[in-house]
C-alpha cells in the first residue's frame, strides 16, 4: 500500500472527514515516528511493531561498477520489529 492509498482508505471509512483533515492526520502521524527516531527514541504501538534505529558502524564497501574500495560511514538506520499479534497474524498456519 502507498500513501496514496492509505488516504483513500481512510477518506472512505470516514466520511465525516474532509480528505484535507485526513491528509493532515496522517502527515502528524509520520512526521511524529519520524521525529521521535532522529531525536534517538523508539516508538510503539501495540499489536503492531516497534520503530526504533540502529547504529551502523563505519566499514569498506566497494563500489559494484568500479570495483574499487570505498570508506562507508558510520551511520543509524531505521527499524522495525513486528509485535507478537503482528507476527501471529502473518504466521497462520
């Protein structure tokens, strides 16, 4: 699903809403997970996941054209951990 579809789908399930306050609802709800992870902090909602980052440390990588050798820097990325009812729900046998 795209941003894009995730308006619509909000947009339709409620109707009380003009697309403008639904679009404003879910731009607060990302840029908050996004705010919240540069300042360093986690973020979880219960029954879904957890967003968090993790460090990366500096390494050599190497350029896949070329070959040659490059310094990567040391660095957080983004992260996800399915809650416990998230992963039930993806693992139904």
């Amino acid at each position: 699903m795209i941003r894009s579809e995730l308006l619509q789908v909000l947009a339709k399930e409620n109707p009380d809403l003009r697309a403008e306050d639904v679009e404003r609802a879910v731009d607060a709800f990302f840029e908050e997970i996004s705010q919240r992870l540069v300042d360093g902090g986690r973020v979880e909602l219960r029954g879904f996941g957890a967003f968090s980052t993790r460090h990366r440390e500096s390494r050599q990588g190497r350029n896949p054209r070329t070959g040659e050798s490059v310094d990567v820097p040391e660095k957080r990325v983004p992260y996800f951990k399915p809650g416990k009812e998230m992963r039930a729900r993806l693992n139904v046998s």
